[in-house]
C-alpha cells in the first residue's frame, strides 16, 4: 500500500513539476505569438504596397512603349 502511494505522489510531483515548466514559459510564448501576429501584418501590407507598385510599374511601362512609339513617328517624319 504505501509502495502504491508513494508511486502516485511521485507521479503528482513530476506532474505539477511539468506544469510549473509550462506555465512558466506562457508569456515568453504569448510575447512571441503577439510578435507574429505583428509580423503577419506587416507582410500583408507588404504584399499589398507591392502588388500596387507591380501595378504602377505595368502602367509605366504601357506610357514607355506609347513614348517610344512617338518618338520613332517623330524621327521618321524627320527623315522622310
């Protein structure tokens, strides 16, 4: 019998042992999801800046080749 009980407080006591591990490190892991959280938004507002610099990039490049196609309208005039 107290082989038995002696056994179940050993277990009570690598349990509450455990838990203490545990919830010691809740706001270090608290802090760190927070953090990713943070680091979340930012990316997505990230994406969306740049998915709107791809767009005014396309849009120049549209202007370019429109510049492009005058110029060379205008130095054939001259030529010809």
């Amino acid at each position: 019998m107290w082989i038995v009980l002696a056994v179940v407080l050993l277990a009570l006591v690598v349990l509450a042992v455990a838990v203490r591990a545990v919830l010691t490190r809740l706001p270090a892991l608290r802090r760190a999801a927070v953090a990713l959280q943070r680091r979340q938004a930012e990316a997505q507002a990230l994406a969306g800046s740049a998915e709107a610099l791809g767009e005014r990039a396309e849009t120049l490049q549209q202007q370019l080749a429109t510049v492009q196609q005058r110029v060379e309208l205008i130095q054939a005039r001259r030529r010809g």
